[in-house]
C-alpha cells in the first residue's frame, strides 16, 4: 500500500496500524471500513465507502456524501453504514 499510495499520488498520508490498537478502539471490522473525522477531530462518519462491491451496482456513494455534507459545514445525514469486505485478521 505505501508503495500504491505514491504511484497514485495520493495528497493523504498512508499510516500503517502496526499494532492494531487503533482499529480495535474504533470497532474496526473489516477493510475498507472508514471513519472520516471533522477539522476538530471528531468523527462524523464510519462505515462502508459505498454502498455495493460492482462500482456499476452503486446507489449510494456513502463516503463521498459524508465528505461533502462535512465540507460544507453540515453534520452527515447518514453518519454510520455497516462496512463490507475481507474481514481483519488479527494478531494473538
């Protein structure tokens, strides 16, 4: 992913949860399950990305809505959806 992250170009940093604890404090299940958090830093949305695997099956852009709503000062009208994907092997 590190390497993806500067391929793409991505204007976000990529950080690594080496030791888990955070995924386990914010209830993480699954990946992607995303948490977008306001400029005080708290969080306003978490859950899917959208809501279907087949981008052509997508109805709703659940993150892109949380995002927007946010941008423009608003508090998301869906704050959490329940998140899809390869579940999280933890470590022992």
């Amino acid at each position: 992913m590190v390497q993806r992250s500067e391929e793409k170009g991505f204007n976000f940093p990529y950080v690594r949860d080496e030791t888990q604890d955070i995924a386990k404090r914010y209830g993480g299940i699954c990946t992607p399950h995303v948490f977008a958090f306001d400029e005080k830093r708290m969080l306003q949305y978490k859950g899917r990305i959208d809501d279907n695997r087949n981008f052509s099956l997508v109805k709703s852009n659940d993150l892109r809505n949380a995002l927007d709503a946010m941008l423009s000062g608003k508090t998301p009208e869906v704050q959490e959806t329940r998140p899809f994907g390869c579940s999280i092997k933890w470590k022992h």
